[in-house]
C-alpha cells in the first residue's frame, strides 16, 4: 500500500543552516496496518508522514501510494492524490475557527463541485458515528478539545481515504480522551483503512491493534517491529 | 459539477469574509471613499463639461471684440456693412450684453440686452422672452429667482440699479427653470432699449458683434480677414471657448488634480497594505486548505472572490455616493472649493452625464490592483509545501 524507497529529505540544502530530516529511509506499509512511527523529537516523524501524505517531496528515494509513484508528481496531482486517498489529523487540529463544526468538516471537498447539501448530509452522518451529532451547529472554537479532535477526525474522513494519517494525536488530550481516540482508530482500521500515527505516546504504540512500529532516530530508521 | 465548485468556494469566501467582518468592513469603507471621491470628481468635471459644451453649441461661430490697451471696449454697429462683405460670412448682430454686480447677493449676473438676436438656447424658457423694444420685462434664470425674487415665480417684479443710480423694475416675463444649466442659471434677459438705458450706452455701439459663418471650414479665414480689415478688433471662435472650458473643467484643472491624487494615494496606502500584509492567520488558513485537499489554483480562486467582492461592494457603493453628491446634492462637499459658483448657486443641480469611458478606466486602475493585490501575496503563500502547517 505505502512504501519509501531509500528516501532522503534536506531542508535549506546548500545553506549554512541545512538539516537532513529524513536519511536513507525505506518501509513498507500494508493495507490494514496500523503503523506506529515512534522517536524522539528532532527524530524525523513528522517530515515522513507528510513525504507519504503527499504534502512535501523527497529530495532523492521514491514514495509509493498505491503503486504509484508520488514522488515526482506535479502539484495538482499530488493534490489529487492526498484529496483522494489522505486523511489527515493534525495535532494542532487546525480547523478554521469562525465557521462551524459541520462547515470544517465539508471543507476538503469544497473544491471537487459535489452540491453543498449532499456534502452537509454526509458530513452530518460521520459527526453522528463519531457522537457528535449535537454539536455540528457549534462554531468550532467553542468545542472541547476532544470534540476539536473528534471533528478533526470527521474532516479526515469525508473523502472515504484508505489512509489516515495522524501527526501526535493524543499530545493534546488526557488518557481518557486518548483511549477514546485509540478505539475510533481501531474501527477504522476494522473498516479496513490503513493508519499511521506519529507519536511517542506509549499510550499508543503499546496498543494491541499496532502492528507495525517504525523506530526513527536523527532521521534514519533504528528498528521495525512487526507485530501478530 | 465544474460550476458547483466555483459556487462552493464563493461560499466559503462569503463565509471567510464574515469571519474577519470588522477588517474587511474597514477595508471596504477606505476604499469606497476613495472611489467617491475619485468618481465625484469624474462626475463633476465631466457634466460640468458637457453643459459648457451644449450651451456652447448653440452660440455663435465667431464674435468680435473690440479691443483698446487690450481691454475689451463697446465696438461700433456700423463695423457690420464692412464684415458682411467679407466672403463666406451669412449675416452678422450686434450683442448687448454685460454684468451686473448685486451687492445684496453678492453676486455678478449675467445680462443680456436682446434685440434681432433671439437666444436659440431658450428650450427650458417657461414663459416667453422680451422683445427687443419690450420696456420694463425682464426673462431670468432661477437661479436669480431664487435669490432676488420673493416670489420667485413669472409675474412678480425685478429691482435693478442703473448706471445713473435711478432704479428700474421689471415685470418677470420669462424664467429658465432649468438650475442646471450654467449659463442660463444666472442670466437676466432684457430688452435691447432696456439694456441702452440701464448702462447707460452711447448711441451705435454695441457689446460686440456677431458672425455667421455658414460653411465650418471657412471660420478660420473669415476671422483672420476681420483681424486683417481691423487691426484693433479680436474675434473669438467659438471652438477656442469650448477649449477653453474644457481646460477649466477639465482633468487637468488644479482643484480636480489635487483631489484626484489625494485620493488615489490613499488607494495606494490600501492596496499596498494588502500586497505586503498576509496575517499569520491568513497564512496559516491557506496552508490548512491546502493541506485537507485544496489546489493552488483553488485557493486562489477564493482570493480571487475575495478581492472582487470587497472591490465591486466598495465600488458600487462608492458610485451611488457619488453619483448622489453631485447630481442630487449639488456635489455639496465640493462647494467651497468651486468658489465662483457658490454664491449664486447655492444649491445648483448638474444635469447627469456619465462618461462610460471614465468608469472603466476607474475599474481598470481600482478594481483590477486590488484584487491583484488580495491574489499575489496569497499566491506566494499557496504555492508552498502544504507540510509547513503541520508544524504551525
Ligand atoms: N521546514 C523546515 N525547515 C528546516 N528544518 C526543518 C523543517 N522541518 C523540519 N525541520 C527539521 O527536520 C528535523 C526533523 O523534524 P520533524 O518535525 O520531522 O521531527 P519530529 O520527529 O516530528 O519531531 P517532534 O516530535 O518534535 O514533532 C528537525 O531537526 C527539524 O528541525
Ligand atoms: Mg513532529
């Protein structure tokens, strides 16, 4: 489903201040896995979720999504495909505050031309599965920062993704809301969607339903653990 | 389908303007002032413009001054025989006419003695004109009406001072309603005997001298003849006045320039403040966008709505304001600048005229900077990686 082959990511190359986020880094992930990338700050974490996610491209290596090779695609392509097959939570949540839950929610399909009120329907049916069905009126900045969350994941979701990709989902969020967020990820994962988490929560890469953990260190990749 | 796209991020651009209500009411109002202004000015000068040369239409191809130590001096009547043989001229009158000071209003009219000349310019005459031996009748403009007369209505009576301090009355025969036109507002019409005694004029001399000149082309060489046959004579084109006028109420007139550049600097300041000025918000909010599955082109489609929104709101808005100053409120802001006028018409109206050609090039150097200047900023901030707002 994913995999990095031999990806390397500079920033600034060639300045004084340049840094190389991610060195020689190769994994495959499976459709279904939920993947764990675990290390410590600095590691690398967040610059590979977003070369998978489509967001930024590799300096040298091949990202491949769904056997194709995304690494060297014009922007609107790769705009496609993260519309298409990416679901995003950030761990800021980064909604737009001012508009409403339901509002964030339908923001990523704004642009494909679907009729607002197909858009809304379906916007509401995820808010519901995801018990927020009560507060899809609300403006956004008003919510808790689990509803935040939970409306963060309703706006991954409404472009049915294969893969969700969350960057330090629980740094926010008390064990309480953390475990509530760890069992949405399972039945996603049931559902058949693929997952992968940067994190260094044990709370998280102790979980039963991790199957893959990917270690990072200084940009590189210290270890694999696969589980069941 | 391509059509509900562009209708979704409208919608989302009229929410995201909501959002930011007080900026952007801000911005809106800057700017629709700046087009009030800038249009008023448009508006002013270009009807003032066009009444100068309406009326002027109708005035005579060439008139002959008499001039002495280069001052404007009553010319003989019996010059006409001479010009008339000159070819190409049709028929010539002599004119009676001059100012009046009115020391109550403070104000010069305009006079006018009328004898075989009959003023073609009388289509907004309610009532009728003196004849040219009529006594003691008088056609005035309304805007003498209003501020002479008590009754200010045909039938009532005119009070003028003559040159030998006796005064004369007039019975209100006629009055030009319309307190549009320029010329006719502050013209008093009297009879060509009147005229004589009111000034006081010596026998067989006249204000200046008219010439009919039939064919266009031949205006140039009958008024050099007339300054060959009489060296201290000066004719007046009609074309020479209307450019003059235009200079007066033209683009290039003090009072508009000043204005015009006044306003236009203030655009400037805005749309400069807006080309250089992406909050950390707005920044942070394309990089979302982009981030959850918006293009580049998407995003700046949004800006795209956005600058129009706020720049056509202003605009039009601005237009109306504008076109209310001057054409229903006398362009009363603009009144103590327009000196000349101010006291006699206090509250004169202009006829609408709008240069369609004027406006566009008002969208073209409004309209199209600013929503460049909402679009290239955003551009520079759309076509970056998305990823940078994962760290945010
Ligand atoms: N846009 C950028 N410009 C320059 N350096 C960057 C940029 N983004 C990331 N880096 C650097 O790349 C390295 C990896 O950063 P990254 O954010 O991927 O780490 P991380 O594992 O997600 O860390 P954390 O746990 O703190 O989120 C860091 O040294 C970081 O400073
Ligand atoms: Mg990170």
């Amino acid at each position: 489903m994913i995999r990095t082959e031999n990806v390397t990511k500079y920033f600034n190359r060639g300045n004084p201040d340049e840094v190389i986020a991610i060195n020689d880094v190769s994994i495959e992930i499976k459709k279904g896995d939920f993947t764990v990338l675990k290390g410590p700050s600095g590691s690398g974490k967040t610059t590979l979720l977003s070369l998978i996610g489509c967001m930024s491209r590799p300096t040298s290596g091949k990202v491949i999504v769904e056997n194709r090779d995304v690494s060297r695609l014009p922007e609107r392509f790769m705009t496609e495909v993260r519309r298409n097959t990416f679901g995003f939570i950030f761990q800021q949540f980064h909604l737009i505050k001012g508009i409403t839950v339901s509002d964030n929610v339908m923001l990523p399909l704004y642009p494909t031309g679907i009729k607002p009120s197909k858009l809304r329907k379906r916007a509401e049916e995820i808010l519901i599965n995801l018990g927020m069905g009560s507060r899809k009126d609300f403006p956004v900045q008003k919510l808790s920062g689990g509803e935040q969350q939970r409306t963060a994941i309703a706006r991954a979701l409404i472009n049915n993704p294969d893969i969700i990709l969350a960057d330090e989902p629980t740094a926010h969020l008390d064990t309480h809301l953390s475990e509530e967020f760890l069992s949405i990820m399972r039945n996603l994962q049931q559902e058949g969607k693929t997952i992968v988490v940067a994190t260094h929560d044990p709370l998280v890469y102790e979980k039963d339903c991790v199957n893959l953990i990917v270690e990072m260190r200084d940009g590189m990749v210290k270890d694999i653990i696969k589980k069941n | 389908m391509a059509l509900e796209k562009h209708r979704n991020i409208l919608d989302y651009t009229l929410q995201a303007l909501l959002r930011r209500k007080f900026k952007n009411i801000g911005i809106i109002l800057v700017f629709t002032f700046v087009i009030f202004m800038l249009s008023s000015i448009l508006f002013l000068s270009y009807s003032l413009r066009q009444e100068a040369h309406l009326i002027l239409q109708d005035s005579p191809e060439i008139v002959v001054q008499k001039m002495r130590a280069g001052r404007h001096e009553l010319i003989p009547i019996n010059l006409e025989k001479d010009i008339r043989k000159i070819p190409g001229v049709s028929s010539t009158e002599p004119r009676y006419w001059g100012y009046y000071y009115d020391s109550g209003a403070k104000a010069n009219y305009t006079i006018l003695g009328i004898g075989t000349a009959i003023l073609k310019n009388n289509r907004l005459l309610n009532g009728r004109m003196p004849l040219p031996h009529e006594k003691n009748v008088a056609a005035i403009g309304r805007g003498i009406a209003d501020v002479r007369i008590i009754k200010k209505d045909i039938g009532s009576t005119l009070y003028l001072q003559a040159a030998d301090g006796r005064w004369m009355n007039f019975n209100i025969i006629g009055i030009f309603e319309s307190d549009s036109e320029i010329i006719t507002s502050d013209l008093i019409i009297i009879s060509e005997d009147d005229f004589k005694i009111l000034n006081n004029m010596p026998e067989g001399m006249a204000t200046d001298l008219i010439v009919h000149v039939s064919n266009e082309t031949e205006i140039p060489t009958v008024a050099k003849k007339v300054k060959e046959q009489f060296p201290d004579s000066r004719p007046i084109l009609r074309d020479e006045i209307i450019r003059t006028y235009d200079a007066v109420f033209g683009w290039r007139s003090g009072l508009i320039i000043t204005l015009f550049t006044g306003a236009l600097i203030a655009f400037i300041i805005l749309a400069w403040d807006k080309a250089t000025g992406l909050s950390a918000e707005e920044k942070q909010e394309i990089g979302i966008l982009k981030a959850i599955g918006w293009e580049t082109s998407d995003v700046l489609e949004m800006k795209f709505w956005e600058g129009l929104v706020i720049s056509l709101t202003s605009f039009i808005s601005g237009l109306i304001l504008a076109y209310v100053h001057i054409f229903f409120l006398g362009a009363s802001l603009f009144a103590p600048a327009l000196k000349g006028w101010s006291v006699i018409y206090p509250d004169f109206k202009l006829t609408p005229f709008i240069d369609f050609y004027q406006i566009a090039t008002l969208t073209a150097i409004t309209i199209v900077p600013y929503i460049a200047s909402t679009i290239i900023p955003s551009w520079k901030a759309s076509i970056t990686d998305p990823d940078t707002v994962m760290r945010g």
